[in-house]
C-alpha cells in the first residue's frame, strides 16, 4: 500500500467567517437515496437516484464567544415556516438607485454574507439571478450588494442599481460551509445551514457545547448536473492556528427560576443541561429535490438536579393543587437563567415551566432527582421574545 495514498488527519471548518475546530472526530456523511424499479419476475432491476444527502457533524472544542455562540446557537428567535437559508425581500420602491443601496428593515444579514436573488418581478438593473453576490450592511435596515465579499466588508464598489426594478425581489443566504484537512485538501459546500444545535452543558467539569448538525443544500436554482453544485474538493495549502484555551469555558454556574426561593438563586449537584428541540420539514421540487427546510418548532429542554431543597419547594411549582391549580390553567412560568461564576457566560430561557420532579428515597441518593423545565414563546405586550439567548452579559427580560 502507497501512504501517499492513505487519507487521513483531522480538519477545521469555517463557517460564516468563524473557524471551528473538533473535540473529537469530525464527520462528513454523504448518502445517495435510491427508488428501485420493480419487477414481479426478477425483482429490483434497477436503482434510481432519488436525494442525495450531505450532514457535517462537529463537536467544538468548547471555545466561547458571542460571535461563535450566534453561529453555533443561530435559532435563538425563529418565525416558524421561515427556512434555513433565510429569505429576505423588498419592493421596487426601496431601492434608492442614488445610493445603490436596498431598504429592509431590521434584516439582520451578515456583513459580506453571500447571497443569489430571485422575483416574481424584475430585479434592478445591474443585478440578475445567476450571480453570486456579497452583501455590504451600511446600517441595521439597509444593504448594498457587491462582487467580491471584500468589497462588502470595506464598504466599496456596491453593484450600480441603475433603475429599480418592478414587484418584490428576493435576496437567498447562500452561507458555504469549507472543510479544511491539514493535508491541504478543501471541501467546499457552498450553501450550507445549522440543522441540529449543540445541546449545552453549564459546568466546572465539561464544556459547553455537545454536536452540532449541519445540512448541506444545492446552490439556488441550480440543477443537479450543474458542476459544483452541491460540493467541490480542491488541494489548497492550510496553515492551521491552535484554539484558544481561555476561551475554552469551564466553571460553576448559578441558576434562577423566578423571583421566590428557593429557585430565585439556586446551584445543581451536577451539571445544568439543556437540550433544544428543533423542528424541520423538508421543502422540495420535483427536479431537484430537498432544496431547503423549514423551521417548524422550538423548544429547549433544560435538566438539572438542585441542591439543598426541601420536598414541599421542589413540587410547589408544578401547579399540582391549591390556589390557581386546575386543569387546563396557565402554569407557571418563569425565566431560566444561567450565570457563571466568572461573569462571563450567560443565557436565558425565555417562559420555562417545570415539568418533572422526581424524588429519591435511599441511603445513597440525593433527595432531588432530576428536574426538568421546557420553555414555550413568551409574548409581553404583543411583543415575541426569543426562545433563548445565550451571550457575554445577561440577555434581557
């Protein structure tokens, strides 16, 4: 056997501008499904493609930053139908052909993020459906389009938009996703999105983050026989830097469920878990397949077994009986806080209802078993609040 011919070695991968690197083996499984033809004589006699699939799973080195925590953790307030590859639009009349620039409002695109346009119109002039573009963010509500992501992140050269268009036009995020080896080979996917985030761990024994899931989609209206559509592998010299140990978290956190002891301020025997639970469904064509998903729910799911609480506080708030209990009343809810000892990780859980209080009568078990709390949308004065956030400072209320 030739060596040279042996592939092996770990990998980085970079993703919105942010490089990851794995605790553990980094897995790239791609898959081909297939429709047999049937036949009652001879059985299977022949295999059609059907969907071909591509899921990247990693499990980070645990490093902590508001910027890899937003790319990590991006569903933090989704709209429920919305995509994956999120879509923004706007009509003809916020396009302001003087400046080149787009008018959404609130959009929330990426500096120099990549992104492919589509209408039920017609597009301004200067730009069409069948090119890449960068997008350059002047300000919170409004974009200019570029060629080059550099120019995008410098602020220079925006595509001229000469005459505005017609009807409403739509921008599609077009994130890639590169797999680095340290054999300097690169996968590229060029459209790629977060399809399961990392469950959390809040401890002084772990680090926070558990596997996060990504799904790789074709580019925009692009067909399967489309070179590069779907991935491209290239040999590209790679010079990997080391993770950042001090970013890697690791300490004690304290929790708070509401304003009245003993869950105002309370600590866990073990580690404080929580698990999100996101739910997809796949859109599709009939010509190309699975072309993104829709979000169609979130919760999150947080664990933990408090310490120092007597029987009577740890079922007080399941709204088991007394004032207020009755089947089909609101229960109670509050938010799920979480802060470490060092000040510098946070999170918040946004309307959690306790859920389960198992209780353990031995010689050797702790009396609290582990408590459970999922959080549903909480909604104050019309306005929709995340289902989570999880930062360098407290998130607000």
């Amino acid at each position: 056997m030739n060596l040279a011919q042996l592939l092996e070695g770990p990998a980085d991968i970079t993703y919105k501008g942010q490089t990851f690197r794995s605790a553990a083996t980094l897995g790239v499984r791609s898959s081909q499904a297939t429709k047999s033809i049937a036949s009652a004589a001879y059985g299977p006699i022949g295999q059609r493609a059907q969907q071909p699939a591509v899921q990247i799973t990693l499990k980070p080195v645990g490093e902590f930053s508001a910027a890899l925590a937003a790319i990590l953790l991006p569903w933090t307030n989704p709209k429920i139908g919305q995509f994956v590859t999120p879509v923004s639009s706007w009509t003809s009349t916020n396009v302001d052909t003087g400046t080149n620039k787009i008018n959404i409002a609130a959009h929330g695109l990426r500096l120099g993020m990549p992104c492919m346009l589509g209408t039920f119109g017609t597009l301004p002039t200067g730009v069409d459906a069948a090119t890449l573009y960068y997008v350059g963010v002047p300000d919170a509500d409004h974009i200019t389009l570029h060629a080059t992501s550099a120019d995008a992140i410098a602020g220079t050269s925006p595509i001229a938009l000469t005459a505005a268009g017609a009807g409403v036009s739509s921008l599609v995020e077009q994130e890639p996703l590169v797999v680095h080896t340290f054999t300097n080979n690169q996968i590229t996917f060029p459209v790629a999105a977060v399809v399961g985030m990392p469950s959390l761990e809040f401890s002084a024994t772990a680090t926070l983050f558990d596997t996060v899931t990504f799904e790789c989609f074709r580019k925009n209206n692009a067909a399967w026989s489309d070179a590069n559509s779907l991935y491209s592998v290239a040999f590209v010299p790679y010079a990997p830097s080391g993770p950042d140990p001090t970013l890697v978290k690791q300490q004690s956190y304290t929790a708070q469920w509401g304003a009245v002891a003993p869950f105002s301020s309370f600590t866990a025997r073990g580690s404080i878990k929580v698990r999100f639970n996101l739910g997809l469904a796949a859109t599709e064509t009939d010509a190309v397949g699975i072309v993104s998903r829709k979000i169609t729910s979130l919760t999150a799911a947080i664990t933990c077994s408090p310490a120092g609480m007597s029987e009577d506080q740890l079922v007080t708030y399941l709204d088991l009986q007394g004032v207020g209990a009755a089947r089909g009343a609101e229960r109670t809810k509050n938010d799920f806080i979480v802060s470490g000892a060092n000040g510098d990780v946070f999170a918040r859980f946004y309307d959690a209802a306790l859920r389960d209080v198992p209780e353990q009568f031995d010689a050797t078990n702790p009396r609290a078993g582990e408590l459970s709390w999922e959080t549903s949308r909480k909604i104050t004065a019309g306005v929709v609040k995340p289902v989570f956030a999880v930062g360098v400072t407290l998130p607000g209320a």
